[in-house]
DNA sequence: GTCTATAGTTAGATAGAC
DNA sequence: GTCTATCTAACTATAGAC
C-alpha cells in the first residue's frame, strides 16, 4: 500500500465497533511513542486496552495500517492549517507547542516516529516526507510576505526562516522529553520567532490578510 | 549496568580480537541508526562484517553493550570539547554538523537513537539524558560572556541560547535525513548563532579567551 | 547448534449486532 | 438472514542468549 493512501474502508460499521477501533487507536499512541514501531508489540498494544490479539488485526490487518492511522489521527490539527491561505501562521506551531505539553505521548510518538521514519523503509517514511514538505511549504508561503517587505533578519529566506521554526520545535521537544521541568518549548519558539522576524508577528499576520484580501 | 560506566574490560586483547571488535562497532553504526535499537538485530549486524552471531557475542556480551559502545565512539568528537576552558564554542556544532554531512549514517544514529532513548527504559537514556545536560551546560557557560556583555537579542539567556542552537541543529539534521539537497544544516547553523548572538563570533571568542586569562 | 520466547500473520469457526 | 465482531488455534520466522 502506498502510505500516502487512505486504509481501505476498515470494519467498524457496528456501534461497539466503532469504539473498539478508538480504544485500540488511543492504547497504540504511547506504545509506539515509547519503544518504537520496531520495538511496539500488537499484543502488548491489545493487552493494554483490554483486546484480544487477534481483535486488534481485525480492525488493523497489518502493523503498518495501525501505526499510519495513529499518525494520520494525531497529525491532523497540524494538517488543518496546510492549506490555510496565506499560508500556516507561525502562531499554530506555537499553539500546537503549547498543546502538546499536556500530551507528553503525543510528542514521544512524533519524535521517535519521525526520526525512525527517516529510514527509506519505514512504514511511515513517504508520509512524513511529504508531511514536512507541507508544512515548510505552507510556512515558507506565510514568510514570503515578511521576505518581500524585509522584515526577515538579514540572511534569511522564508524557506530558511520557516525550516528553522520548525527544526526549534523538533529540537526542543526532544530536549522536553529528557528535562520536562527545564525546557520551555513554547516559550523559547517565540523567542526564536521573534529573533528572525524582525515584526511582530501582528505586524505580520495582518500584512498576509492584507495580501490575500489584495489577491482576491 | 549503569549507563554511564564505561564497559568492563573488553575482550580484544590479541591483534586480531581488536580489529574484529572495531569492524563490529562499524558494522553495527548503519545498522541501528537505519531501525533503531529496537529494529536492530544482533544477526543481521554480525552478517554485515561478515562475524559469526557468536563471535559478535563474545565481543560484546549483550545488545545494549554494544549500542553504547557505538554511542560513545561516535559521541566522542563532542565529548572532547565538554570540559573545555570558558565552555564549548559553538563553532564546534557548526564545525560538527559540516563533518556530519559527509557520514549520513552517524547523523542517522544520532537522531533515531536520541529518540528512541527518550524513554526511561531505553539501554541509552541515561547516557542521552546525561550528554545533553553536559552540551547544554557547556555552551551556556560559553555563551554567559555573551550574556553578561548585553550581546545576546532581547529575552535570551545563555542556557536558552544554547538549548536553541542546539534544537535547531537536531531539527535541521532530521529534515537533512529527509531532503538531503534541499536542507544546508551548517549554513542554518551560522544564521541562527547571527540572529541569537547580536556580535561576530570572532569577537565573543576573543571575549571568552580573555575572561579565561583573567581567571587565572 | 540449541533453546525458549515472541514476533506478525493467517485460517476457520462461533456468536453477536444490525 | 447477513454482515460484523470475537475467539481458538496454529504457522513461520526470528529474536537474544547459552
């Protein structure tokens, strides 16, 4: 299967069903967020929300179709703003930070998933490939007004500019994981912001209404 | 075994044991930066430098031994620079991350492993947990000259300084592993230090080299 | 080479929800 | 009555360790 793809319409039409599919989405997270694909087991990932084994591959017939959907349910907030116009406003980075510090699992699976995936062969390797295609895309298109009107400290492109926001993100959360109590994620990616962007972002979100309503 | 001891005596005594135990360390680098730990098999490493399972086993008696033996050999190189006077000079990460470039399978490694390793049961997690405390607090003690001079931009300290540049050359190697064309980590590396660091780094060297005499 | 444990996956039969 | 959900059982492969 291409991992780009939709799961083929998956069981889950009865009431109970539905549930049950939730459950074992909910119980995959962490597991896959602690050890790994390679290291998650499906029994464990049954046993810890009460499901049979063979119950599990029921509803996910294969190891890969679980953890593409725990990433596609878990990615999605983010997705949202890909198409956004303007392009994805830095503040969702910043939001979505904010957020995930009450999910620690969620970071743990985007962390070890990422950097697992960047294996050709990972399940989820096309996925998270394009993943961040999208998001440099869809941030740099948001930059591009700032680079037009010189408001990128002096070096920076948007492209630039945006794949740096996003690395500080990747980067602080890993450091989050290691010292939870020292490391504010949030707060240090609009310090970063701020050092590149040499407006407020106000000051910039507006220019980009302004551009799209100019667009229109 | 703790994490942080060094590994007992090794076997490797005789010439040919010792060039053996070097050709696994090499062997066994690609192989858990490509799966992980978890993904990793003791087989399927022995395979690739052409060792018998056994004979890999008497070299290093366990599976977590041998990772941490690949970790400290590679780690090495930044080790080095931790206890240095007046702490450790950013230009050190950028000068690494322009080596790494050269041996995708370290940055590989590097990355997968100080994921994986978030997770309090990994075999690495103290050794990780450890090695950023010490890069952290290394750099901040060379970015407090820059603090105490008013020479970093508004907001920063010298520890958020140091966690910044160091996120954004793991966030940045993990985008390299992903679009290796399109992602220049040192060159990123250098505009980020500009935009954090309001002076020439020459001049916060020199700063530091004299606040080192003075201390003598 | 062997041992024991566990991995992902498959098949088939039964019981339950619609 | 039909489709879904669940369970029992087994298979094949491979893991780390001795």
């Amino acid at each position: 299967m291409s991992a780009l793809d939709e799961p083929a319409a998956p069981p889950g039409r009865y009431r109970k069903g539905v549930a049950k599919r939730e459950a074992i989405l909910e119980a995959a997270l962490p597991v896959f967020g602690k050890v790994g694909f390679h290291g998650a087991s499906l029994r464990e990932i049954a046993r810890s929300c009460g499901v049979s084994h063979q119950s599990l591959m029921h509803y996910f017939p294969t190891k890969d179709e679980l953890l593409m959907a725990v990433l596609r349910r878990r990615d999605e907030r983010l997705r949202q703003h890909f198409d956004d116009e303007g392009g994805m406003r830095l503040a969702e980075l910043v939001a979505l930070a904010e957020y995930n510090v009450d999910v620690p699992a969620v970071i743990s699976l985007f962390i070890t998933a990422s950097a697992e995936a960047t294996s050709s062969d990972h399940p989820a390797h096309d996925y998270y490939a394009d993943h961040y295609d999208r998001i440099i895309a869809s941030t740099s298109a948001y930059l591009a007004v700032a680079e037009a009107r010189g408001w990128l400290r002096d070096g920076f492109t948007a492209e630039s500019a945006a794949r740096v926001v996003l690395a500080v993100q990747d980067g602080l959360q890993l450091q989050w994981l290691y010292r939870r109590d020292e490391v504010q994620v949030a707060e240090l990616l609009r310090l970063v912001i701020g050092a590149v962007v040499t407006v407020p972002t106000e000051q910039l979100d507006a220019a980009v209404r302004e551009q799209v309503a100019a667009a229109r």
